[in-house]
C-alpha cells in the first residue's frame, strides 16, 4: 500500500497472499483494540478501503471457552460491544458484534467473512490465546492477512531484546520514544465516503447472528445462557466500553491526575482506574498520552537529554513524569517480554538468581500454608490480606499498593514457590479485570524477583527476594478504612 500512515513497523503480513480484487469489502477484525477512534488497526483498515474501493466490515466476536471465561469478563466486553455497535451504525458502517452460545459455535465464522474480504486486517497482542488464534486464522486464509500493533507507545519491534530491569528499558525508551511519539494514530479514522456499503452475507447472518440486545446489556437471564463461569459476576462499580473509559479518562485528567503521586494510600482515591480500559482496548495508549500532553502543554521539545535511565525525563510536571513511567516504562516492559518469551507465564521465565534463591530455601518450614480456595475466600489470618483479597473478588482489582504485598504474602504461604506462582496467576486471572495481561504477568513475576534485584537480609522462604510485611504496610499507611470497607 502506498502513502500509509500507519507506520511500517507497526504491520505485519502473516501469510503471501494477494489482495483479492473480486472481493465484496475488507475485513477488520477487532480482538484487542475494541474501539472506533485512535486505532491503528482500524486506520489500516480503512486505507484499504480508500485504496481498493472497498467498504469496510468490521467483526467483534466474544468465544465462550477462553481460559476464565466468567460473567465478569463477558461483561466488560459486551458493554464495549453495545458503544461499538452504536458508533459504527451512526458511521454507517457495517458491524457484526457475535457472542458464541456455545464452544464451537463460532468455527468458521471468520474463515466464511474472509472468503468475501480483499484483505483481512486483524490486531496484534502478545499475550493470553490471542497470538495463536490469530496465526491460526492467517494460515487458513484465502487472502492477505495483516496484523497491527496498537499495544504501546513504542512498536514491539523497536526493541529487539527483553530488558530485565526497568531502568535499561527507560534507558533505551529516552534514546529511541522521540520519533514515534510523531506517530500517532488518526483520532477517528473512520470515511464514511469508503467505508459504507458492506453488508454482512445473509448466510453468514443466519448462521452466526448478531449478539442480542439483552446480551449487549449483560441481562442477567441472557448471560446466564452462556457456558461460562456464573460466579465471578460483573463488577458493580465499573462499567465497560469505550464511553465509559473516556469518561475515565477525562475524570482522571481533570482531578485525580495532580494527586496521582498519594496513589499508594487508599483514601487518596488518586490512581488512574484505566487499566481495565486499557486491557480490553476501549481506551487506548495512544489517547491516554496524548490527553496528559495536552494537560501539561507539552511538546517533544520539553523532553530532557542525558538522563541515563533515571525518572522524570519527559519533561512534565513530578506528576505527570511518574504517571507516565508507570503508563509507558512499566507497562510496556510486560509487552517487550511476552512477545518474544514464549514461556512469559510460567515459573521457569524468572530470573536464573530469583531461582537460585528460592530452589536454596524451598524446604524452609512455612509458619502458615493455605489452599487455594482458602486464599480465594479470603480465609487467612491476616486481616489485611484478606481485605486485598475481598477487593479483588467484589471489584475485579487491588489496591496500588497492596496489591503487591498481597502477592508476597501468597508466596509466603504457600507450601512451594511453584505453587505460589500457580495460586497468584489462577487468582489474578480469574477475578483481576486486568488479569491474563502482559502487565499482570509482569506484576505477577516481579513477586518472584522478575525486574528486581537481590535483597539483604537473606530470609526464610524468601530467600533474597524482596520481602513485605502487613504490619510495616498498616504503620506505612492508614489502613484502617481499607479493613473496614472490605472486612465482610
């Protein structure tokens, strides 16, 4: 394609076909960037379009049979199907929004739209099934087949290694960020001049119709059709989809970002809450950049040099510059190793002195052990854990900073570090909005040493692991609310 303004590095080709010009649209698959506006994928899409002639068709599918599938999970998405539906129809702009009633179900759907489609465009993600589903579907297709990434502010193909500490990874980001914060996604990418006219095959209708208005509003009878786990229920006081989010967005921009820095104590009430939006793709990194730039009147030429990996370079306020560690740094450290680890989710991906250290003290007598349904009830001795661990289920997150002393203390608990890290990833994953995440795998693994260094005292269990205690964190910060709030 010529005169793209998606960046190259951005767009993969997964297989060496051609575009079909005896086609009736091109097609956009929608798995991690489910959204209408600032969406390099969907603006890849819609370049085709203009180029081809083509309208566009867009799918947002839903399987019943990923791992965790729950109510919860299925609720958040939907709610963004219902926004989604409701954008692209006032574009004008064909959308199918499926959810699979049952395992199965949906096989062949894609295939069957891509017989029709000049060219399949389709995201890219690192992380979960999705990078296995979408190389399967390029392998089966009859025509060219692209994938973009959208997942962060730099490509994941600028780097070319896995960085271990957060500070190489800053330290390569202040050389190499400039030029693609040039680069940024079209804020609505849609042409309703190329992209109308597509119309979803009538067969393709019938077989697989669109998702029903009582499921797009999570009815509690409609889900509970579904072969998905009914227990882990949507969370009550976060609503998903792309409206929501930039709603979120723009709350967090007006108030909360000037306190971002008090985020660690509960009462605060200061962090983002963005992760779930930016997970599902209803927000992206590209607008949450772009809304703190405009906050602060920034430009690129604020940005420091010779800052040798250390905080605050981006040249914002203190606030502003750690938001955007946590945003950028250490959000894309996750996505930098999952896309060229394999084994990203499993124990032996730690670092070889984490290891070392916990193979050393993996016969240290523990003080108190406990199942996993025992820390999935929240049936510990320790108040404060079992607070964290109460939020989890009821909210679908952690507290800031409890959320890694929860971690430590399943570590502590448990009878094996290698089941710690089995209880930590089944219970992220199943009740964490966020869960089944590059950054999550990053949270969860830098429990276990992951982006850390060694820590003196050597201790029982731990070993030189990095230890945390519920007494330090209730003198540290007023907790007490916290328990409260969550003591049932």
């Amino acid at each position: 394609m010529t005169n793209s303004r998606v960046p190259e590095i951005r767009i993969q080709q997964l297989n060496d076909l051609p575009v079909r010009s005896d086609s009736d649209y091109v097609l956009y698959w929608m798995t991690a960037q489910r959204r209408r506006r600032a969406n390099f994928g969907l603006q890849r899409a819609v370049e085709w379009c203009q180029q081809l002639g083509k309208p566009l068709l867009v799918l947002e599918a839903l399987r019943c049979d990923y791992q965790w599938a729950s109510d919860r999970l299925h609720a958040f998405v939907l709610q963004g199907m219902k926004d989604n539906q409701k954008d692209f129809a006032e574009a004008g702009v064909a959308y199918l929004p499926y959810v699979e009633p049952k395992k199965g179900a949906g096989r062949g759907l894609l295939a069957a739209l891509a017989e029709r489609a000049a060219v399949v465009v389709a995201d890219e993600y690192p992380c979960f099934f999705l990078p296995r589903m979408v190389a399967a579907a390029a392998a089966k297709s009859t025509t060219r087949f692209e994938q973009v990434d959208a997942n962060g502010l730099l490509p994941l193909r600028a780097a070319d290694k896995v960085f271990g500490r957060a500070v190489d990874f800053r330290r390569f980001l202040q050389r190499t960020l400039a030029p693609h914060l040039q680069q940024f996604p079209i804020g609505d990418p849609l042409r309703p001049d190329v992209c109308k006219g597509a119309r979803i095959p009538a067969a393709i209708a019938a077989k697989w119709p669109a998702a029903s208005d009582e499921l797009l509003a999570c009815e509690s009878k409609a889900l509970s059709k579904l072969p998905i786990d009914h227990d882990v229920e949507p969370v009550a006081c976060m609503h998903g989809g792309p409206v929501a989010g930039g709603e979120r967005l723009r709350a967090f921009l007006a108030d909360k970002l000037a306190r971002y820095g008090d985020r660690s104590h509960p009462a605060a009430d200061s962090a983002s809450g963005l992760s779930a939006y930016l997970h599902f793709g209803h927000v992206g990194v590209h607008q949450v950049f772009a809304g703190v730039a405009k906050k602060e009147e920034w430009s690129t030429a604020k940005m420091r040099e010779k800052v040798d990996g250390a905080r605050g370079w981006y040249g914002m306020s203190e606030v502003a510059d750690g938001f955007l560690d946590e945003l950028v740094t250490w959000r894309e450290l996750g996505f930098n190793m999952d896309w060229q680890r394999a084994n990203y989710a499993e124990f032996e991906s730690l670092p070889d002195w984490a290891k070392a250290t916990m193979g050393k003290h993996a016969t240290d007598a523990r003080e108190q052990t406990y199942t996993l349904a025992e820390f999935a009830t929240a049936s510990t001795h320790d108040p404060l854990w079992n607070a964290a661990q109460r939020q989890l289920v009821r909210e679908g997150t952690i507290q800031n900073y409890l959320r890694m002393l929860w971690g430590k203390k399943v570590l502590q608990w448990s009878r094996t570090h290698e089941e710690a890290w089995a209880i930590l990833v089944e219970l992220n994953n199943r009740y964490a909005l966020v869960g089944r995440d590059p950054n999550s795998y990053s949270g969860i693994g830098w429990v276990f040493g992951r982006y850390d260094r060694p820590w003196v005292p050597e201790r029982p269990v731990y070993g030189v692991l990095r230890y945390m205690a519920s007494g330090n964190t209730v003198k540290k910060l007023d907790m007490g609310d916290y328990v409260e709030r969550f003591s049932k």
